[in-house]
C-alpha cells in the first residue's frame, strides 16, 4: 500500500537466548584469534590472555559500579593484572604470588583517600575482581609455559567449547529441566548432560592425540572441565542478578561483554593447569 514503510527484519535470539548468528561470528573470530596465535608462536597467546584481561577487568569493575555503586580499585586492579599473566609466563607461580600479593597492597592502599564509608566494600570487591579475572587467567599464561604448552592450552580451549556447544545444543533440542531456575533459567539438565558427553568425548580424544594421555585421563579432564565451566557460568549469573544487569558489557555484539565470554574459561583454566600438570608432568 502506497505511504507505508517496511521496517528492516530484526534478528530474533535463539531459545537460548542468544542473537545467534552475531554469537556464532564473535566466537569464531575470537577462538580464530587464539589458534593462529598458537600455531605461530605460542607466546603470543599469553599478549592475547594480557588485553582479554585488561578489558574484562574494565568490564567487571564498570559493572559493580553501575549495578551497585561499589568502587573497584580500577588502576591497582588493571596494573596489577597485567603483572600477573606476564610474570606467569617466566616465573609461574612465584612469580604469580608476588604480583597478586602486591596488587592487594596497592588496591588497600589506592582506595585510603576514598574515607571510611564503603571502604571494606570496595577493597573486597577489589580483591575478588583481581582473583576472579587476573589471577584466573593467569593459570592459562602458566598453560602456555612447557615445551607442549601450544597443545596444553589447545586442549584446555578444545574442551571449553565442547562442553558450550554440547550443552548449547542439547538445551535447545532437549531441555526440559531447569538447572537452576532462579539464577540462570535457561540452562537445563539435558543441557548440562549434553556438555558432559561432548567434554568427555573430546577430552579423551584431545588429550590423546595432543599429550599422549591415556584414555581415562583424557575423560576425567573433560568430566573436570565440564563440571568447573559449568561453576564459572552460574556463578557470573549469580554476580549478575545480584547487581540486576543482562550483561557485563556490550563489546561484543550477540554475546555481551568479554566477560560474558569469559565466565566458563576463567575458572577452567585454573582446573586445566592443575589436572595437566598431574596427568602430563612437564
């Protein structure tokens, strides 16, 4: 009809909530990113962990701001995280605890003009920022380190994205259950069931063919992997509701923010050092 206007299609998210397509471009370049790095020159990775962390700290500071008023020690937190993935890569945990240690001492310190009100507060939440993203990712930097680091952390991202993709589509083909209704409605038993059997197969197959791992090895990863990616997901929900935001940022469109993507590998990283460094000594 003459006078009338058609409105350009609007992208509808997915049942599980997502604007797919944009989820599915944003996660192909980012894990695109990480593999080139990897297969050039693996140190390159630990640039990449370095920025991932810097803006997600950003992100989660900006949060607890708009979402409670609480006031991170952003600087403290931001220099002070950038010490702990780079002296991970030379020193590993030594290096890792001093920078931790020290970053503390400068949050504490930093928010001292702020006076009394809230101080216990911001230097809480201060702290949980720099544990929660830097000290977390660090064990990725720590990954990277032996002369298999480049399959280390291909396996560690391998499995991370296996038990997302399992348990993305089990959910959606599947889910009936609710998981945890009040914290993250969406996500469901099948899904979860779903993200085990992905994660159990490919740990199997990755560590394996990649590390020389015995089969059983390779499902216990992925079982770990599946239980602490599954953890770091609720638990970023849980930080969510309680500041009553969607997401943590807006960087990446279909997805969020950076931290929004990174609330299953954070944890998974910390797993992964720990049961490769026990399955596979260096």
């Amino acid at each position: 009809m003459a006078g009338t206007t058609t409105e350009p299609p609007v992208a509808q998210p997915s049942r599980a909530g997502r604007n797919l397509p944009a989820a599915i471009a944003v996660g192909v370049l980012l894990g695109g990113g990480a593999l080139v790095a990897l297969l050039t020159a693996r140190q390159i990775f630990v640039g990449i962990a370095a920025v991932a962390v810097g803006v997600a700290t950003f992100e989660l500071a900006g949060a607890l701001k708009r979402g409670a008023g609480i006031r991170v020690a952003l600087w403290p937190a931001l220099v002070g995280g950038q010490a702990m993935v780079w002296l991970a890569w030379p020193f590993e945990r030594d290096g890792l605890l001093v920078a931790f240690v020290l970053t503390i001492l400068a949050c504490l310190v930093w928010r001292v003009p702020g006076g009394v009100d809230g101080y216990l507060r911001d230097i809480s939440a201060s702290i949980f920022t720099v544990a929660y993203v830097p000290l977390f990712a660090s064990f990725a930097a720590m990954l990277v380190v032996p002369h298999d680091g480049r399959d280390r952390v291909l396996c560690f991202l391998i499995l991370v994205v296996s038990s997302d993709t399992g348990g993305y589509i089990a959910g959606v083909l599947l889910g009936r259950h609710p998981m945890a209704p009040t914290i993250s409605p969406k996500k469901s038993w099948e899904g979860f069931g779903g993200s085990m059997i992905a994660g159990i197969a490919a740990g199997i197959l990755s560590l394996t063919l990649l590390l020389d791992g015995h089969w059983w090895q390779g499902a216990l990863f992925g079982a770990g992997i599946v239980l602490t990616a599954t953890v770091g997901d609720l638990v970023e929900s849980l930080i969510k509701r309680d500041l009553g935001i969607k997401d943590m940022g807006q960087l990446l469109p279909g997805h969020g923010g950076l931290m929004d993507r990174l609330d299953s590998l954070l944890p998974s990283a910390v797993v992964s050092w720990f049961l490769l460094r026990l399955f596979i000594p260096s």
